[in-house]
C-alpha cells in the first residue's frame, strides 16, 4: 500500500524513511440548500408546469363554462318563474319609467301592476273553491261514466246473449287501472333517480343558450366577436353601465332589465345608427362626453366610429354609432368630377363639399361667410379648402385673389382664373400677400363709399398657410412689422378690417392655417370667422381655438379624429351648412379632389369667362413704368373701367399706386395719347390704344437711340 502513497514532505539528510504523510483529499462542497428545500422548489415547479399546460387550462375552462351554464340557466328559470307569478316585472319597469322621469309610462305600468294583483287575487280565491268543484266534478262524472260503461255492457250481453257481459265493460276499466299502477310502480324509481339530471340538464341548455359563460371560458373556436355587432337597446344599455359612472350604474341596476327606458328609438342614421339617451338625475352629459372612448369600446367599436353630441332636451346625449369598418371607406368623387357642366351660384348656391357621417350630402353657402380651416400638417387642408374655391370659382362673377405661402404649386391652376396670384413661403412672399390683403382693405372701403344700393361683385382673398404670415418677423420701413398680433402689425390689421365690414360689400377673407396657436392664429382673427372648420388637431385646447369654446363644449372634438388616417374629415361649426338640432357642429368628409382634377375643372371655370390676366405682384422697389403697368392691368381685356385698371394697379404695386386717383391715371394716359372715354356713361380705357402708345414710345425711343 505504500508504493500508492503520495509523499509530500520528506527530509533529505535522513537515513531512515519518515513516517507517510496523510493523503491530501479534496472533500466535495456541501450543497448550500437543505434537501427539503431543493425537493419543495422541484415540486413547485412541476405543479406550476401542470397547471400551465394548455390540457390543464382546457380542462379549467370546461369545468368554468358548464359550471356557468348550470348556474346562469338556473338564475334565467327562476327569474322567468318569479317574473311569472309576481309582479316583479312590473315593478322594474314602474321604477324605470320613474327613473326616467317617464311619469306617463309610469302610470301605466301602475295600472298594468293593479291588473296583474286583481287578476291574481281572483285566480287564488277560486283556487279556494276548487276542492269542492272537483268533488262535485269527479262524482258527476264517475256516476256518468259507470253508467255509460253499463249502458256498453248491455248492449254487450244482448249481442252475445251472455249477462256476464255486463260488467265486462267495468272489469276492463278496473284492469286498466291495476295495468298503470303496475307502470307507475315500476317506472316511479328511475324518475326519481334519474329526473334531477333532466332538470339540470334542462338548466344547462337555457344556459348555454343564453350565453351563460364568460368569454374567455368558452373554446377558441366558439369565442364570439362582438366587433361590428348590430347595435340593439341593451347592448347601448350595458355599455352604458360599464362607463364607470356610479350614478348611471346604480340607475340602471334599479331598473333592471327595462334601462332601455332612457333610450329613443335606435334609428338608421347613413351608415351607422343614431339613439337619443335620456341620462339619469344626477348624471351630467359631460361625465358621459368624457368617456367616448370607454363607451366606444363597451359598444365593440373604435374611439373615431362613435360620435357623442348634446340635442336641444335637457339631460340627452346623441349617440351616433358607426356600422363597424364604415368610416374606412372612402366615399364618392365630387360632383365637380362626375357633372362637367355644373355651375356655382355665390348667393344662392351651395358647395358641394362631402358628405355627413349619415352618408348625407353635406354642402356648405359660401355667400358673405369669412372662413377658417385649420388642422395638422398633411390632413388634407389645402385639398378641402381648394374644393370650395373651385366650385366657386365656377360662377364667373367672383374674383379671386389668392397667396400660397407654401408654393409646392398646389394653387398652380388659379393662374389665369385668380387676379393675382402669390405662390411661395419667403418674407417678401408674405410682404405681397400682406399687401394684396391691404389692397382687398382699399376695395373694401371704396365699396363702402359707393352710393347706398350699389351691388358689388364677389371678392375673394385667399390666404393658404396663413401661419407663415402671422410668424413672419420682417418690419417695413417705418418700422412696422407684417406678422404678429399687435395693432401695429399689418396683415393682422388687414385681416381685422376686412372681418369687421368686409362681409356687408362683399369682400372676404379665406385663410387656411395648420397647428394653430395663439402666435399663429391670433384670438381675434379666428374668432371673425363665419365658417370655422378644422381636420385632426393634437389637443383639446387647439380644438377650441379652431371651433371656439362653444363647439367643442357641444361635443366637436377634432382633436379625436386620426392623424393619417382621417385625412379630409372635417368638424365644422357654421350657420352656412345644414347641422342636426341641437348640436352646434357636423362631421364631414370631405371629397378628393387631386391637383391633376383640379387644374381640369380651374380650366372649365376658365371657359366660363371672358379672360383674365392674372396679376404675378412684383416688387415695389423696382422704378415702375406707368404705362407698361396699365397694359398689364389691362391684360386681354378689349376695354376696362378706369376704376377697375386703378385696383389693378393697386394690387399690382400697392406701394407706387395706392394713392393714385382718377386724375393720375388720366393724366399718364393722356401723355400717351390714350384718354379715357365715356362708354353708357362710365369713363373706360381702351386697351388697343394703351398698346398702340406703348408702340409708339418704343419706336420713337429706338429711333432716338439710332440717332
């Protein structure tokens, strides 16, 4: 054994071989848990393995959804059998009239409940009284029948000439019977075994029926989907009662199953359904405004296919429910598509914009209405707002005159429909545009001093983001800046005289505006608007600025439709367009009209007039040639009015000829040798003549130069 011995120490000076050393061993570390620990937490983790195998939890939910049929069905039977011998049933209804303030119905589920009780009363006094009447009835009838029995028996023995025959007719009664006691003893045990499990059976089927499990018990397969469910009064009523008002909840539960008392009648409304809601004492339409999305869902909808507004009866919200999936859709073409010879009328016609959430045209009057439309970046502003001035600009008696202060050409197509046409984001593109709304400021009151009873025709001023002017910082030479809010600022001020008087000669203003605030859309210009619309918006508070206070406390709520996904849906609050009673704005969705159709119907516009130059403002910097501007203002024009080339030139240079008159323009063309001259008793410039002195200045000044 000690050739295997490991010798570790060992002193080399001795003769004599030390004693072996110990073998060096290396015990096996103890393991740091106890044993009954490592057997629990193994055990635990098999019993948590088989309660989360699917086998167990399919098993779990067999046991959950028949134990739940057996137990619904039983609640549904005895309710049924209570309902039925009680007044119970009348007496939740009597309580939901109540509850409803229904005091009519109430009257009359009272007199039903009185019916009911007498009914019931007389039914147990005769029950009373039954003992004696069956007596009665079993004597009368055994004597009548053991006599109609002897009476066959007779006939019997007489046939077969056997008096013993008489009684055979009894002795086979007496058989019968003793046959069905026989059967009746036999059959009595397994009745009694077996009828307790008929009857739960019996049970089990009214539970299954009805629907008695929960969802999340029930087989994958056989899971229902409630999502586009047809909308009935208590599927309105539970969503309803799960909104998480403890008032409306409790209302509800006092009346049972007739809470649909509270509800109108549920009415097809365009592609969804419309009900009034007659909300409990003590519960205000704003706590169920500010559950739209609980209620959406509870209603197996989506927060945008449920529209929540207040009609004219107190204590009544309006719900509208969309078919699910519909608001996806996109709708029709506009009929400026579909009618090539469509015309519009300024003062008596209306924009056909869209269409409501009914599915119902929605068309918009345009006649003497400032207007605002507003709404996040991309939700199909400049599109909405481009509908409505093409149709209008399809009754030729309407001038246009528009800025584009993003200039990605989608205005490209009012060139040579529009008087003057801005298209581009810079400074001195808002330096014009504050211009042109300065020289609609001129019209304005030139109009405003014409004789009482003068008609004047339709001006325009059409300002596309608008932001980009109220932000620009530039200030004029006497220190004025064109952007802001103050009294000071110059498109501000424009804006603001032109809401104040402009409407009564009518002149105008169309702004078209994205992400307002308070710096890009100051208060008192957005609240000058007649016809304020808004697309999608991020906040509440923005919803108010677009729509006004009124509005959205009515129930409009832009700030809810879908960035994306609602592009060109509109909430509009406007006496110019048909809104239900009651409610202070519409949902519309507006039709698309893309930039390659719109140039196709600016060009039918175009047919329908005579030719219009369209004025391209320039800069007013430059040394203006008098005579070459008036040509200009003049454009394809055979003649002018002196008034109309002077609002031209305005418009053109507002700088150079914003304080010209009558007599400046007659005298620079009499220099030229172009008067004016009377025409049915106007003064009008001739544009042949303009055009011949221009020739001629020109070639005199060649033949001056060759000299």
């Amino acid at each position: 054994m000690t050739d295997n011995v490991v010798h570790l120490f060992k002193d080399p000076l001795a003769e004599e071989p030390t004693a072996p050393a110990p073998l060096l061993t290396v015990a096996p570390e103890p393991d740091s848990k106890p044993r009954p620990v490592r057997v629990f937490k193994r055990t635990s983790r098999a019993v948590v393995g088989a309660v989360r195998h699917e086998n167990t939890r399919a098993a779990g939910r067999a046991v959950v959804r028949h134990g739940s049929y057996v137990l619904g069905g039983t609640r549904i039977v005895t309710r049924r059998a209570w309902d039925g011998r009680t007044g119970a049933r009348y007496e939740r209804l009597l309580r939901a009239a109540e509850a409803a303030g229904n005091y009519e119905a109430a009257g009359d589920w009272e007199e039903r409940l009185h019916r009911f009780r007498t009914e019931r009363h007389k039914r147990r006094m005769d029950l009373l009284l039954a003992p004696e009447k069956l007596v009665k009835g079993a004597a009368y009838g055994a004597g009548g029948g053991l006599g109609a029995l002897i009476a066959v028996g007779v006939a019997l023995a007489i046939a077969n000439k056997d008096a013993s025959d008489v009684f055979t007719p009894l002795m086979a009664l007496v058989e019968l019977i003793r046959l069905l006691v026989t059967l009746v003893t036999i059959l009595w045990g397994p009745l009694v075994a077996v009828g307790p499990w008929l009857a739960l059976a019996g049970v089990w089927a009214v539970g299954r029926h009805r629907g008695a499990a929960p969802q999340w018990a029930l087989p994958a397969g056989a899971r229902s989907d409630d999502a586009g469910a047809p909308i009935t009064p208590s599927i309105v009523v539970t969503a309803l009662r799960d909104l998480g008002v403890a008032p409306l909840r409790n209302a509800i539960k006092e009346m049972g199953d007739a809470g649909a008392a509270m509800l109108g009648p549920i009415r097809i409304a365009g592609c969804g359904v419309e009900v009034d809601v007659t909300l409990p004492s003590g519960v205000s339409t704003q706590e169920v405004q500010g559950r739209r999305r609980k209620l959406a869902e509870n209603l197996a909808r989506h927060e945008h296919e449920v529209f929540i507004t207040l009609p004219a009866a107190a204590r009544t919200v309006r719900l509208w429910i969309a078919d699910s999936g519909a608001l996806d859709e996109p709708i029709g073409p506009s009929p400026l598509v579909t009618d090539e010879t469509m015309t519009a009328d300024y003062t008596k016609g209306k924009a056909p914009w869209g269409q409501d959430l009914r599915g119902d045209a929605a068309t918009l009057s345009l006649y003497q209405r400032h207007l605002l439309i507003t709404g996040l970046s991309n939700q199909g502003k400049t599109a909405a707002l481009r509908a409505l001035a093409l149709w209008l600009a399809l009754d030729r008696s309407v001038e246009f005159r528009v800025a584009d202060l993003k200039g990605a050409g989608d205005w490209a197509m009012f060139d040579e429909l529009a008087t003057v046409l801005i298209q581009g984001p810079t400074d001195e593109h808002v330096i014009k545009a504050t211009q042109m709304l300065e020289g609609g400021v001129t019209e304005m009151e030139r109009r405003l001093q014409a004789p009482p009873g003068t008609t004047f025709p339709p001006l325009i001023l059409l300002v596309d983001e608008a932001q980009v002017a109220f932000m620009c910082p530039v200030t004029d030479d006497k220190k004025r800046p064109y952007g802001g809010s103050k009294a000071t600022s110059r498109y501000f001020m424009a804006a603001r005289k032109i809401h104040n008087q402009g409407r009564a000669v009518n002149v105008t203003l169309w702004q078209g505006t994205q992400d307002p605030t308070d710096q890009n859309l100051p208060k008192l210009v957005r609240e000058g608007a007649h016809t304020r619309a808004s697309l999608a918006l991020g906040t509440e508070s923005q919803a108010r600025m677009a729509l006004g206070d009124k509005a959205v406390d009515g129930g409009a709520a832009p700030n809810l439709l879908r960035p994306g996904l609602d592009k060109g849906t509109v909430v509009i609050a406007s006496d110019g367009i048909k809104i239900p009673a009651g409610q202070a704005s519409i949902t519309v969705r507006t039709h698309y009209i893309d930039t390659d159709t719109a140039t196709e119907i600016a060009g039918r516009a175009k047919n329908l007039r005579d030719g219009i130059t369209t004025l391209h403002v320039v800069d007013d910097s430059e040394e203006r040639d008098a005579l070459t501007d008036i040509a200009t203002a003049i454009g394809d024009e055979p003649k002018m009015l002196t008034q109309d080339v002077l609002k031209r030139l305005t418009t053109l240079a507002p700088a150079v000829y914003g304080e010209w008159t009558n007599g400046d323009l007659k005298r620079v063309l009499e220099e030229a040798g172009a008067e004016p001259y009377k025409s049915h008793g106007r003064m009008v410039v001739r544009s042949e003549q303009v055009r011949r002195a221009l020739t001629k200045r020109d070639s005199e000044g060649s033949a001056s130069a060759a000299e």
